[in-house]
C-alpha cells in the first residue's frame, strides 16, 4: 500500500495545504501538536478526503503534523512565520 503526504507551502505566513497520497479509503486522522508534543487540535478525515486546508488559525512558531491512516503515519514539521 502506498502512503505519502504533500504539505505546501512550507514555511507558511497564512495556512498549509496537505494532501494525502494513498491507494487505500480508509478514515484519516490528522493531528497538530506543539513543538513540545501537547495536542492542539485533531480532525478525522472522511475517506474520501484527500486535500485540506490548514493552519490559518495558528500563530508564528514550529509545529508537527501527525497524518494517520490504519498502521500508516507520518509526521512533518511545519513552520508558520
């Protein structure tokens, strides 16, 4: 099976554009977590949905997007200005 993830533009000064390659339907959970790991906010993707807007409502700093899909994650660190 084939899992990946795309986020653009990265750094960011407004929100990020994540999208999800995958072979697989299957719900998806992405979280966002601080540069120290605290939860900061958690969606659950509908099957179908592949590419999301995020981040708008974040401050300046270093973040860590968790994108989990069954036994498939991957992190990416994010940067906002």
């Amino acid at each position: 099976m084939n899992f990946d993830v795309k986020i653009s533009p990265n750094p960011s000064v407004s929100d990020f554009k994540l999208q999800i390659l995958t072979s697989v339907i299957a719900k998806t959970t992405v979280k966002i977590l601080g540069s120290h790991g605290g939860l900061i906010k958690e969606m659950i993707l509908s099957p179908y949905q592949k590419n999301i807007s995020l981040g708008s409502d974040l401050n300046a700093g270093t973040y860590i997007v968790e994108v989990r899909q069954g036994n498939n994650c991957k992190k990416t660190k994010l940067q906002k200005y």
